[in-house]
C-alpha cells in the first residue's frame, strides 16, 4: 500500500505563527516635535503678531518740538480654525469571542490600537498639506504647513500680506535643479526677516532628503557635476557616508529628516516625497482641545465598537521665521 504523503493528509492544522508582523512603522516627526499650546475656546481663534518700527537716520535739529509723531501700527490679528479628527473602530462578537486571530490576543483592542495610529498620522498629513482653513456647513479644517508657508493670500483668513512667508523663503523650481545654495539662500532671507540666527528643523520628503544627501558626493560646476566626495566630519575606516543631516551656514542650522507626510494628498493617499519645511518649533503651537482618546459605544449585540477622536488645530505664530521647498 502506498504511504501516506503530505499532499494526501486531511485535517492538517494551519502553521501560524504567534507574532503579528506590521509592515508599516511611519512616525510623525512633526506633531512629536511641536509644543502643545492653549486649549483653543472656539472653533475660530486669532493671536496678535506685531514688528518693530524701521530705524531712521535722519537728524534732529536743534530747538526743533516733536510735531510729527511715528507711525508704529504693525500690529496685525493671525487667525486658524480647529478640527476634528475620528476613527471608528467596531469588530462583530464571533470575531471578538470565538475566533482567535494568529498574534492578536484580542481583535477589538487591535482595532483600537490601529485607530489611534490612524488619528494621529490623519493630524500629521492634515499639518504637513496643502489644506487650507476652512467651514462648509459645521465642518472646520485647519490650515497646513503648506498653505501657511506661502507668499499669496490664502482664501480663508488670509494671513496679512506684512506677514506672509515671502517668495525668497520658498524653493518653487526644479527638485533636480535643487542646489546646497538654494537652502542657504532661504536661510538668509528668513534672517533678512527676522533678524536672528535660525536653528530649523526640517521634515523632508524622501525624494527631496536623497537629493540633498547627494551634497556629499557632488560639486556643481560650470556644465552640470564634477564627481568629487567631500568629508566634512571624521570618516570610520571602511564606512561610506553619503548622507546630510545637518546644514550649517552662515545665518544658522538646519537640522534634517525624512518624512512620509509632507504635502500628503488626500485622494491618492500619498505625500508629496520633494516637500520639505524649514521649522522654526519654537514658534509652532498645536492647539489642542481633545487628545486623541478612545470612548466605547452602546453595545448592541453586534459586537464591541467605539470612537477614537480629537480636536486639534495648527498655529504658526509667525511665517516669516519659517521656508519651505517647494520642488517640481
């Protein structure tokens, strides 16, 4: 009689193992990196920016009463809007109660882990996007990075026109055409603006954080690249280092990382990889009216179900002491 094959056997158990592998580990730089301001009151709120008035050299002369009196208005009212953010996590009672998923010890508090995830990276691309603030009906969307860093008026509460990141702080041409000179020329017109040596910290998209890494390897020269490696830190004997990190120049620091959320569009679920932002932190609040949390729903017999929301907005105090790359 033949023996029995394995191609042959009946009732074999499944080989699962008991570790549940994810492939997807995204951070969100951003949102980790920015200080939590006030609670916001009102879905609408406003802060006050102010500059300070431009010297003037002229002479005083002798005897002469103080008749014409300075203009010093700068003063200007910066304004955002909140919102909310909300994953609804429910699995059926069998799934729940009877069946036993490999590596999940319970399928209800997978669900609930994997909508925190999903509410905090919705809030990271909402800051790292081009979306600007709005209101449709009881619907509030608060401004991203990408329309707040620009030299146009935005359509909802535009940002005054003394105050607007200005088009020398924002990269616009190619990403090829991208040169170390082109970031140091954004650091110094934001300290044109501003006055102070800048300490940035730069959330880069993939594509745009390799080009930059290229710095290392290449000098531009008059007909396109000469292939020269520079080493501007100790070298280990047979390491190869081909990346930027960090960028100092004369008007400041910039401190560089990648990113999977800049200039994420909504519709095909992907970031704009050439999007980088050039952050003054200290200036960024997140408002936060209601942290991400989880509240369970009324059960009805189907099986365990609740919510995970929040309630946030993005202020950027001041664009001027902000850049961006914006690269095609």
């Amino acid at each position: 009689m033949p023996a029995i094959s394995e191609a042959r056997q009946v009732g074999k158990r499944e080989d699962l193992g008991d570790m549940l592998v994810v492939a997807d580990a995204k951070d969100t730089p951003v949102t980790s990196m920015i200080a939590k301001g006030t609670k916001p009151t009102n879905a609408l709120f406003g802060w006050p920016v102010d500059d300070e008035a431009k010297p003037d050299t002229d002479g005083v002369a002798d005897g002469d009463p103080a008749s014409d009196f300075d203009d010093l208005s700068n003063r200007a009212i910066l304004q955002g809007r909140i919102q909310k953010f909300r994953s609804n996590p429910a699995v059926s009672e069998l799934a729940e109660d009877v069946s036993t998923p490999a590596g999940i010890a319970s399928e209800f508090a997978r669900a609930k882990a994997k909508s925190i995830t999903k509410v905090k990276r919705s809030i990271e691309a909402r800051f790292c996007s081009d979306g600007d603030s709005g209101k449709v009906g009881t619907t509030n969307t608060t401004r991203g990075l990408g329309k707040w860093l620009q030299s146009t008026a935005q359509s909802d509460l535009p940002v005054d026109a003394a105050y607007r990141t200005p088009a020398g702080a924002i990269y616009s041409s190619t990403l090829a055409g991208l040169l170390e000179s082109d970031l140091l020329a954004i650091m110094q017109n934001i300290f044109n603006n501003t006055g102070k040596k800048g300490s940035w910290d730069c959330p880069f998209g993939t594509a745009l954080k390799a080009l930059v890494s290229t710095f290392s390897v290449h000098d531009p020269n008059v007909s396109n690249t000469t292939i020269v490696r520079r080493f501007n830190a100790p070298q280990s004997d047979y390491e190869l280092d081909t990346k930027v990190d960090i960028i100092n120049g004369d008007f400041g620091t910039l401190r560089l990382f990648p990113t999977l959320f800049n200039g994420w569009n909504n519709t095909t679920k992907a970031p704009d990889s050439k999007r980088g932002y050039i952050l003054d932190m200290s200036d960024l609040k997140m408002r936060v009216n209601k942290a991400p949390g989880f509240k369970p729903l009324p059960d009805d017999d189907s099986g365990p179900r609740g919510v995970v929301s929040a309630i946030v907005a993005l202020q950027v105090g001041n664009p001027l002491k902000h850049g961006a790359v914006k690269a095609t």
